[in-house]
C-alpha cells in the first residue's frame, strides 16, 4: 500500500539497499556529464584508474530515492527535483560492492505542491562513501495542513562582484540520452509525448546531469582535477536546461575550503543556483 504524502512520514528509514558500480558505469556517468578526453583523461579511461566524478554517487543514491518513490504515492509526470547535496566521506571506489539506507527528512506543504526531503548514505566494508541529500518537488500534491517550510530565499546568494571563475560546456543533442544511461529513466527527459503531457515544450536536460557539470567546473578550477581535494556540492535547480544550451558555469571562492557558485545558460537564466561547495584548500 502506497504512503500518502503527510507530516506521518517524516523519520521513516527504509531497508537497506544493495548497490554496486564498476568503472565501465563511472566512465559512462563522466561522458554523460560532458568529460573529454582532451582535458579529463583520466575520468575516461581505465588505465588511469579511473578517478571518479563526485557527483557520481547521485546514481547509486537514485537508487534509493526510486524506492521511496515507489512507496509514496508520487506520480512522475508532477515530480521535479528541487535541490541536491553531495557529501563526499572518502574518494569515491571505481568498483564498489556497497549498501544504502535513505530515510524521509522532511515534508513540505507548499499548497500547490509537496516538498519531500529524502537523506540516503552509501557505505561499504571500509565504511560510508558518500551522503545524499534530494529535496522532490511534487506538483499538485499540496494541500494537506502541513508547515510551508523555510523559504531559502538568500541562501547561498552569491557575492555581487565578478566571478573568480566562469566554466564553459556545451551539451550535445544526446545529451540527456547519454546521462539517462546512468539510471534515471524518467521519461520527461526523452519522450517528446511524455514532456508536453506534463506542460514542457520538450524534453529537458536531467536537474543532476547540469549538477554533474557544474561538479566538473569545480574539480577543474577549486581542486586541480583531484578528486581527493574534493568535499561537498549542493544546488537548487531552477530552471530546465535544452539540449544544445551553453551552461556557464560562475563560481566565487568566499573563504578557504569554501565557494558559491550558479550555472546560467546562454540566455542569461540561471539553472542551477545557490550553489555551494566546499573542498580541501
């Protein structure tokens, strides 16, 4: 029986989940996320390691929150995902036998619309790899008496100066076609049908496919294409990214170990903001 979307529900800790991954899945995670070889070699290549994308840990981690989806009445044509956090504990394994455990943190009446709060951690033998934290947006599902939550508005609000750094990528037609491959199905990203059926003109870029650029910008610039130097990324997608869009990238150090950032496209919107990180300076 499927869990209706209420206060009741925060604090509920599912089973655990067994995970695993091999380097063939972190290299196919990097090309969807737009790695080259020309510069990020050895995200690429086995030889080299390979070294993993941080970010990569959202793919094992959807895992965990597809079965909370599964479990809570949630309809996919009404779901967006709203933030992410990535709390890296050590270097990502490029091969790895491991376990999750999400549970629900919190639940949102936003009227209109449900926020659902879901925490997941991953760990292995040698302990916890990597923390994710996803905030769903779900349409329509609003309504039933619960607390609004906490606006966010000025959070992580980057300085008004110029960027100490702006990164470039551009995504390709196949873009999303290529990052789906990393387990996130949802149609609204491929089927032209299933996009205008949920209001979209068409299909558009993964929320965490541009959170995967934006975690390449900040290797390249902040931790010298380390994955070691690495700590922590967290975002709120604000708008969609097409296929063929420029992502820029524009990331400010305010301390060391610590910068914000926000990804706007070619027409000057901003996609992914609020954007903090944190890494070894």
């Amino acid at each position: 029986m499927a869990l209706t979307i209420n206060n009741d529900i925060v604090g509920m800790q599912f089973d655990p989940v067994e995970v695993s991954w091999t380097s063939k899945d972190t290299i196919l995670y990097a090309l969807g996320v737009g790695a080259s070889p020309d510069d990020e070699l050895d995200y690429l290549y086995e030889a080299k390691g390979p070294k993993v994308i941080p970010t990569f840990g959202v793919c094992p981690g959807l895992n965990l929150m597809l079965g909370v989806i599964e479990k809570v009445e949630i309809n996919l044509m009404n779901l967006l995902h709203g933030e992410q956090m990535t709390t890296l504990h050590r270097p990502v394994p490029p091969n790895a036998k491991a376990r999750g455990i999400a549970k629900i943190v919190e639940v949102w009446d936003k009227g209109k619309a449900a926020v659902i709060g879901l925490e997941g951690t991953v760990e292995d033998d040698n302990g916890p790899i990597f923390t994710n934290k996803s905030t769903l947006f779900i349409r329509g599902a609003g309504g039933f008496g619960g607390d609004r939550g906490p606006s966010n508005k000025d959070f992580n609000a980057p300085p008004q100066r110029t960027p100490d750094f702006t990164v470039t990528d551009v995504t390709l037609p196949q873009q999303a076609a290529i990052y789906r491959l990393s387990g996130d199905p949802n149609p609204i990203h491929i089927d032209p049908e299933f996009a205008a059926l949920a209001g979209f003109e068409k299909p558009f870029l993964h929320g965490l496919c541009s959170y995967g650029f934006g975690c390449r910008a900040i290797l390249k610039t902040l931790c010298k294409n380390e994955p070691k130097l690495f700590k922590s990324i967290q975002g709120r997608f604000t708008d969609q990214v097409y296929m063929g869009d420029t992502l820029l990238t524009k990331i400010w150090k305010t301390e060391d170990g610590e910068a914000l950032f926000q990804m706007e496209t070619q027409k000057g919107n901003v996609v992914l903001g609020q954007g903090k990180t944190t890494f070894e300076p």
